[in-house]
C-alpha cells in the first residue's frame, strides 16, 4: 500500500488547504509524511496491483472490502553491505498504525488440524486447535466522491493468554510457546515472489485469511436477508448475486473448499447446491505462467491442517474428472492432466487446477498472457468451457501513480486538457494535439529535468556520487529474478564501460544506470546478480577514464515510496523479460505515464503499450514468444552467440576472469555456467538485438525535441493503462455490477 497520509489528502481534496496550513505554522509538510512507514503487506507488482485495484474500486463507487493479513513484520527492509543483499526485519507497527481500527466485534474463530466425524451423512470437524482472527480497518477512500471502503486485515491471536494447566506445573516456556505458535501466523509475510514455497506456516496463513474473511462475508449476507432462518435453500441461492470473490492468484484458493464446508456442515445445504453457489461466487485472476511458481500443496500437509478440506477438494475432483470421462471417453493422459490431484512423485494438491473448476470465470492480466494460459497452461480446461477464460489487462491508479508523484506533469496536462483525466485517463488521447507545440515540448522536457535534478539531490546524498543531469536516467526497478533479466542490462554496462574505454575521446551519450529490486532471501541467483551489479558499479563508478559519462547504482531498498520518487525522473524504463514469461507488469505503465520511454520485448502488457502508441514509439528488440518456441525446439546453445558477437565475448570473459572480482576471481562462476547451461530465459540470444535497440535510444536523446515529442506520444497513448478501466471490466464482465460516477453527497452539518 505504501504510505497513506499524501494520497488520503489528494483523494479527499484536503492536499492545498493542508500545505498551506502547515505552511502557516512554519512545519513542511514533505517531512510530516516522512515519518510515516510504507506499509509493505504484499510481495512485487501483485501486491501492488491489489493496491491500485482498491483506490480504483472506491473511486468508482463499487461497494468493495479488501481483504488480507495484518502482518506485524512486512516486506524486508533490503540494506546492502559489500554489495550483498541483507535483509532487515520490517518492523513497520513499532511506533503503531494511525490509519487502522481494530474490531474486536468481529473477531472470528478459525481452526486447524482435528479429525472428521460423520453423523448420518453430515460431516463434522471436531477437535480443531482453535486460533482468533482479529480485523483491523484501514479506510480506502475514492477520488473526490465521498466515498470511503475498506481494507480488512486480519491479525491472529491465542484464544487464552497461557495454558493455565502447563503454568501451574511450572511449563511457563510451553505455556508461552503455545501463544506464540498461535500468533506467528499474522508474524511475516513469506517474502517470495513468483516461487511457491511449500511450507506449513504458509498454508496456515492461506487458510486464516481465507476463513476469517468468508465467516466476515457470510455475517454480512445474513444481516441482509432477514428471511434465512425460515428458508435457508432459497436464501443461499441470491448469495452469488450478492456477493463475488475475486481469487487473486492461487493463494486465496482454500476459499473454494472453505465456503463449500460451511454450506454444507454449517448451512446444512445438498453437494449440488452448494457448489453451484461456490462456482457463481467465484472467479480466479491468474498472475504467473512460471511452473515454479504454481502452488502445489503436499497432500499429507494438507490432510494434517485441513482434514475436512481434502476431502472435499477429492470430492471435487472426482466429479469433475466423471464429467471429463465423459466428454473423452478413452484418454486417460488428458485425466493426469486436469486432474486436482498429482499422482507423480509426492502427492499434491494443485490449486490453479483448483481455483479454475471452482470458478465461474478465470482471467489473466495482459492480452498475450491470457492467451498462453487458454493456448498453452491450461489449454485442457480452456478446451472444455472456451467461454470461461477471459482477459482482463492490469492497470495503475493515476492518482497515486501521477498526481501524487508527479504533481508538475499532472498540472501541465490539466493546463491543457482539464482536471477531468485524473478519473477519465482515456482524455489523455486529447494531447496528441499538442505533440508539435513547441511550448508544450519545452514544459515537458522542464518538468522532466526538474524530477531529475530533485532524484539527483537524493541519490548523491546517499550513494556519495556525482550525477550527470543530462546523462539518460536509464532505470530498471522490480523484483530481482532471471526471467526478469537483470543479467542483459548488466551485460550491457560492461559493454558501454567497454566502449568508453577503447575510445575514451569518442562521443558518447552519457549515461545513469539505476536497477533496483529486491530478491528472496532464498534465491542465490537473484542474490549473486545483485552482487554483480554491485560490483560493477565499483569499477565503472571509481575509473577516471569514465567520468560522468557512465554511473550505475544499485537502488536500496527498493519501495513504494522510493519508486514515486525515481519514475518521474526516469528516461529510459527497461522492460526486458523474455517473451512469454512476463504476465503484465505494472511498472512499465507507469513509466509510460510519467514521461519515460521504453525499451522492451514484446512481453506481457508491452505488447499492449506498443499497440497503443505504435511500435515505433518504443524501442521493441528480440524474440516474440513464437520464435523462443522455435529456439526451444532448435535448441538453444548460448555458446554459438559468445562465438558470433565479440563485444558480448569479452563481456563474459571479463566477468569469468574475476575483472569485477578481483579478490575472488571465481566469485561470479555460478553466473557464467547459468548462462551458458541452464539459461531457461535465453540473455545470449536477444543481447545483439538489445545493444542495437540500446544504440537507438542513445542516438534519439541526441536530438532532445524528438525525444520529447515521442514521450508525449507515449503519455497521451497510456489512458487504456488505468485501473480504473480494468475494474470496470471486471466489474461489468466478471462481478456483474455497474460502477457509479455518482458523487456521495456531503454529510449533513452537525453542528
């Protein structure tokens, strides 16, 4: 969510009459809001995605609740020491959260292990360990209309502070133990990012939220349908029209068994109604197409935990896969496939396969995306209800993610074309009127030089280096991972410190090389590349021959907060996965807003960018996803492109040879053999196409009003990128309801 105080002002309208009272008082209101901690409750662009997504659904008017888990300890704070990630607890709650009420009123209980008792044909889970979860309200309010929602998170708690008995004969230890174990559930967020993890304490949050947060659903429903108790078969039967449950990725999908369970052992409802209301409750938004990155839950984990819950999930499954016997009588390959169950090796649950049989609508997150999960992933399911997959392309907040970072651009834009974009961004169309106005040119290129200046101020102050403000501002900020190829842009910077050292007298468009990002504390790889750009960065950044021509910066403790401050001031944004790998992305569209031009593959929402303001107007380089399927099926060698492209030869060859290493010549092999052997994301193979899209971009800064006059093509090109257009969709097309433009009218005066 990041922090809250600057956006709750500009949602509220309250930002100009608050600066200015503090202004009065002789405080500053920038250093008021930097005491405020980002909160940091979700891993990479699907946490942040949930964030824009609720912003988007009050300023609409949706009647929307998102839900979560109030972790004590966030996203680790990221320092970096000798150039090695270490991670730091997040102890965001230290001085408290004035922006959360707790509810004890809603306090829920939730259960765990136990065993299933059958009384008739009823199931009963009976001697459950029992843990609270305790809701705390965060306001969400919209943009100017007076509507606030809500954010619900849920902490866990003991429900006894000791174990009176242990306390009494003297098991203090075990007494306090026992708490604990209970309240470790809502202790840290797992901070992996596209990689499932399988472990127990895991499954115990997935299920918490899950079922603090369907007992919240359900209590709301039966306040409003006074009639239940006369006639529950009926009542349940309006609960999809009143309530929809968007699963956002796997990690929510227990709620698919869970609200089955209390249909029928609570609710007493038949199988057959029952799962016809979970499936029109339901719909899943798949976020990944990496293999490790799909849950897959040990069975024997989840029959411990969740008892009552496996055998419903086998209950499901068994049905569903009648149902596919049915329609491919004599392919027993195609039932290994779709089943919920995976018999190879160790048994498991597999929840996408889940979350798509018990919804009633499955989505991805970019046109191309949606189509390798109908084509490729989960072509089985796709083939039998085509009608179900659907796509619904991300979105960003532009209050958050313009008028709040980037109040001088937002200005010159409402300058020319009115406030009304901010909750319409479909206006921005209006600009391409103004593409060849010499003064509109000039406001841009200032605003963008001002946003420059002020991220150098901040940058020179912490990293003690001198910045070129009219080097290219070259930036790639997310989650450090292989398919996200890191790897290609630091390739890229030996090249570029390759060059000025050969000819240190020839011109060269200067460059700043920012890569920011945290990776898994379990990750080496991730880790290792943070290391190299690290060390990189010591070389490149301490060679007189190099000047203020070349500097690369490892951006720490990349956040929110942080990237509000470096996307306006970016150049050039680099979006660079390999094709087909890259569901969306989310940041690459707010670059596009903030006035960066990209350099990118024809990947995830990129392909929707370059649609937009025309492949011309980015500098797309490398393979489609068609031509990675014809190298796999080739065979990719890396070797064959170290023999053909001499400047990537002697890249490599100074990375093996401990140039950037000195102290530790080998300290970069694991890299090296990565990417000659075990590179599934293929940097070899699109790297000369990358250096020649690089060139591009160096020889268009050259001519700074081409420059500008592509950036505000791009600007004017990003209106589709809102997410209030994507919640629109999903709400016409998934929820079934229509957002309002209606403004809540103000309170009556109390007074």
């Amino acid at each position: 969510m990041g922090r809250t105080l600057q956006n709750t002002m500009i949602n509220l309208g309250l930002q100009n009459a608050c600066d200015e009272a503090m202004y009065q008082m002789g405080l500053n209101i920038d250093e008021l809001a930097d005491v405020e901690e980002d909160a940091g409750l979700g891993n990479g662009g699907l946490g942040r995605l949930a964030a824009c997504f609720l912003d988007s659904m009050a300023t609409l008017g949706l009647a929307a609740y998102g839900y979560g888990i109030r972790y004590e300890y966030g996203i680790f704070n990221q320092r970096i020491k000798d150039g090695w990630q270490v991670e730091e607890p997040d102890d965001w709650l230290r001085l408290g959260n004035p922006w959360e009420k707790r509810r004890l009123e809603y306090e829920v209980p939730v259960h765990f292990y136990g065993r299933v008792e059958y009384h008739g044909d009823r199931a009963q889970w009976v001697d459950t360990e029992i843990t609270f979860a305790t809701p705390y309200d965060t306001p969400v309010p919209g943009y100017l209309n007076n509507t606030v929602n809500t954010m619900r998170l849920w902490s866990s708690k003991a429900p006894n502070s000791f174990n009176l008995q242990s306390f009494n004969i003297g098991g203090y230890i075990d007494a306090v133990l026992d708490r604990n174990q209970a309240e470790n559930i809502s202790r840290v967020l797992y901070p992996n990012d596209n990689f499932f993890q399988g472990k127990e304490l895991r499954l115990k949050q997935e299920y918490f939220v899950v079922s603090a947060s369907l007992q919240d659903i359900m209590r709301r429903f039966k306040n409003s349908k006074k009639g239940c108790k006369d006639n529950v078969k009926a009542c349940f039967d309006s609960f999809p029209e009143k309530v929809a449950i968007q699963l956002n990725d796997t990690h929510p999908a227990l709620a698919i068994p869970e609200l089955m369970r209390i249909l029928m052992d609570i609710e007493k409802l038949a199988w057959d109604q029952a799962w016809e209301i979970t499936k029109r409750t339901f719909a899943y938004t798949n976020h990944t197409v990496l293999p490790e990155a799909l849950e897959r839950w040990p069975i024997d984990l989840f029959e411990k935990l969740l008892p009552r819950h496996l055998q419903i999930v086998y209950e499901i499954n068994h049905k569903f896969l009648e149902k596919v016997k049915a329609l491919y009588p004599n392919d027993n390959d195609r039932l290994g496939r779709m089943s919920l169950v995976e018999e190879e090796g160790m048994k498991r649950i597999n929840m996408a396969h889940l979350c798509i049989v018990g919804s009633h609508a499955v989505n991805g997150v970019a046109r191309i995306h949606s189509q390798i999960i109908k084509k490729k992933i989960f072509k089985d399911f796709s083939e039998i209800e085509p009608a179900k997959f659907q796509n619904k392309t991300n979105g960003i907040t532009p209050r958050r993610w313009l008028l709040l970072c980037n109040p001088g651009l937002a200005d010159i834009i409402a300058e020319k074309i009115g406030q009304d974009y901010l909750k319409d961004l479909g206006q921005l169309k209006k600009l391409h009127a103004f593409i060849n106005d010499d003064r509109f040119i000039q406001e841009i290129a200032t605003v963008k030089q001002e946003n420059k200046a002020k991220l150098a101020r901040s940058l020179e102050k912490q990293y003690h280096l001198k910045i070129n403000l009219s080097s290219i501002f070259d930036v790639q900020v997310k989650r450090i991972h292989e398919y996200k190829r890191q790897l290609m842009n630091v390739l890229f910077m030996i090249l570029m410190y390759n060059r000025i050292k050969t000819n240190p007298n020839k011109q060269f468009v200067p460059r700043t090389v920012m890569i920011g990002g945290k990776a898994a504390p379990g990750y080496h790889m991730a880790k290792l590349i943070i290391k190299l750009i690290t060390s990189v960065a010591d070389v490149v950044n301490h060679d007189p021959v190099i000047g203020n021509k070349l500097k690369v910066i490892f951006l720490e403790n990349y956040k929110v907060t942080l990237a509000e401050k470096v996307i306006p001031a970016t150049d050039l944004s680099q979006q660079i996965s390999t094709a087909g790998t890259e569901a969306s992305g989310t940041g690459n569209m707010k670059f596009m807003l903030n006035g960066a031009l990209t350099i990118g593959t024809m990947d995830g929402a990129n392909v929707e960018m370059a649609e937009e303001a025309g492949e011309e107007n980015l500098f797309i380089f490398g393979m489609r996803v068609e031509d990675v399927e014809k190298l796999d099926l080739r065979g990719y060698d890396a070797s064959e492109y170290y023999r053909k492209i001499p400047e990537l030869k002697e890249v490599i060859d100074q990375i093996s040879s401990g140039y950037f290493s000195p102290k530790q010549p080998d300290l970069f092999r694991d890299i090296v053999n990565m990417l000659f052997h075990h590179d599934r994301f293929k940097v070899f193979a699109d790297f000369e196409d990358y250096v020649k899209a690089q060139d591009k971009v160096s020889h268009l800064y050259l001519n700074q009003k081409e420059w500008t006059k592509m950036v505000i093509k791009n600007i004017a090109s990003s209106g589709k990128f809102s997410s209030d257009r994507t919640i629109t969709d999903y709400a016409k097309e998934i929820w079934g309801v229509t957002p309002g433009a209606l403004k809540v009218p103000n309170a009556p005066n109390q007074s």
